[in-house]
C-alpha cells in the first residue's frame, strides 16, 4: 500500500510499513537522505487526550515513530501518492 503521511515539516511516503522518501514540506524536495528512509514505522503516539503509544497505527495529530528511533511532528493527513511522490520512489 503506497499512502503519504503529512506532518507540519516533511511528507513520508510509504510503502507498506517502510519510509521510501521523504519530502521537505518548505522547499517541496524529495530526498532519500533522510534518516526515515529505509526504517520501518512501528506506531504512534497519540497527543491528542492521553497520550499513548499505538502500535502500527497511525493516528492523526500523533507523532510518527519509526524503528531506527526517529519520531516526527504531529500528522496532519493521509494522503494518496502524487506523480512526482512517485517518481520520487
């Protein structure tokens, strides 16, 4: 499943479970430098309420956390992939 997750700085765009690329959301330049790329997302952790840590899930307004350790800003959107998302990949 190719799906985008936006947060308020960069874009990860996923295949499956795995951060294939990720977009700089300022100067709309995809990279496969980031540290994501390559991890496996693992879950989120819920901000909004308790805040909780949901296991291979994304939830809107949790922060991403990916298996090497990253985590990001709050989600804003799921998104489909664009043209240049794929071509990025």
């Amino acid at each position: 499943m190719h799906r985008i997750l936006q947060t308020l700085n960069s874009d990860y765009y996923m295949i499956n479970d795995t951060c294939v690329a990720v977009r700089d959301r300022s100067n709309q330049s995809w990279s496969r430098a980031h540290s994501a790329v390559g991890a496996r997302l693992i879950g989120s952790i819920r901000m909004d309420g308790p805040i909780a840590f949901i296991p291979a899930a994304v939830h809107i307004k949790g922060r991403l956390v990916f298996s090497n350790d990253v985590m990001t800003s709050p989600v804003r959107a799921i998104a489909e992939p664009t043209a240049d998302a794929l071509l990025a990949a």
